[in-house]
C-alpha cells in the first residue's frame, strides 16, 4: 500500500511519525508540501518520498490524505484529480470541507464516484493522544474503512460516526476542545498564584490534576 498526503503541515506530520512508528516503511509514504525546510525534515527523520508538487505526490497512492488549508481545498483537489488512481481512497483531515464538495472537486472523466472518507483528527495526535471522528460515503469498502481506522487509530483513539451532519459539533467539541481544557487550566494555575503558590508548582499540580482525571473519568466512566 502506497500513502500520499497532500499537504505535510503539523498534523500530517504527527500522522506520518504515527504510522512509520507502527510499522509503514516511510518509503511507502510520499507527501508534498511548499516549503523546502519542511520537504528536507520529512526526508531526514521519516524516508519520506517528498515533492513541491502536489499532484506528483498522488501518482499511484492507494490512500490520498488531503491536508491542506481548507482555503485551499477546491483547488488542490482540482490540481490532483488527473492522476488519482480511480480506486484511490480519498481521507480528507480538512475541517469544514464537507464530502459532496471533494466529490465535485475531484470527479474527473475516468470516475465519477470516489471512496472518500471525512475524519477530524486533533492536536493531542502529535504525541499519539489524539481523537479522531471518521465518516464514510457509500462508496468506501469494508476493507477500506479499515484501513483508514487503523492509520487513525496510530496517533490516538478513532471512533466512526453515522452521519457527516455531527461534524460541525464534533469540530468544536474535540478538535477545538484541547484550547478550552487549556482555558480552564491557565484559570487554576492563575487562581494557584492568586492564592499565595510559586508559579512553577501551580503549573505542575495543575497538569498533573488535569491528566490524572481525565484517565480517572476514562477507567470509571
């Protein structure tokens, strides 16, 4: 199986370092993105196949992830739909980039229906904590919709959800969620100084409090 992101920003590289730590030859990954400094770092840390050309990139992948800004989405996919392989499983990592969007845009002469599955991953994926929401069309195969969990699943936890209309609440509930548990952590640490704690100690006791009940919450429900 060949792997191809189109796009290598922060979470696409979280992704890569995932999967070739489970075990993907990260020969068998290549990855476009615009910025040399970031081409060279994939090649150096990860074997990755890089190019500066995003439709180079796609040529012969069995798995596209498109990971570019969603600004960017309409005309990256148009740049890349001439050489998608027609059996190609399209996942797109792009928020606010709904699934009957990517069909119009990556629909070409040779296929006019493409697997294509919609996941919102977040940041805690970087260090391999993430969670990840994934949704399929109809036209991605059992086998398929393996794959894509287990690619997920090597940065975090991945969960399928039943209807792409959740993905507006998922957005805001886990993939923003980390920027609101560091909300309510920067309140604890300014209320532990408040009250007389050196800075560093209120950091510490707060992380810690943070972390040790979340996996309380996990085991307990």
């Amino acid at each position: 199986m060949r792997i191809a992101f189109v796009g290598a920003g922060k979470m696409a590289s979280s992704l890569i370092a995932g999967m070739v730590a489970m075990g993907i030859d990260g020969g068998r990954i290549s990855a476009s993105a615009r910025r040399l400094e970031q081409r060279e770092l994939l090649k150096s840390r990860y074997g990755v196949d890089v190019h500066s050309n995003a439709s180079e990139s796609v040529v012969g992948a069995d798995v596209v992830i498109l990971s570019v800004k969603p600004q960017l989405a309409g005309s990256t996919c148009r740049e890349i739909a001439p050489n998608l392989s027609d059996d190609a499983l399209i996942v797109s990592i792009m928020a606010g980039v709904p699934i009957s969007s990517l069909l119009a845009w990556l629909n070409s002469s040779r296929s006019s229906v493409r697997p294509i599955v919609r996941c919102m991953p977040n940041t805690p994926a970087s260090i391999g904590l993430g969670m990840t929401a994934l949704y399929a069309d109809a036209a991605v195969s059992s086998g398929q919709k393996e794959c894509t969990y287990k690619l997920m699943s090597a940065v975090g936890r991945a969960i399928w959800v039943g209807e792409e209309c959740q993905f507006d609440a998922i957005t805001a509930l886990s993939g923003s969620g980390p920027a609101y548990a560091y909300l309510l952590m920067e309140a604890m640490i300014d209320a532990g100084r408040a009250l007389g704690l050196p800075t560093e100690l209120a950091e510490v006791l707060t992380r810690q409090t943070i972390l040790g009940a979340a996996h309380l919450a996990t085991d307990q429900g």
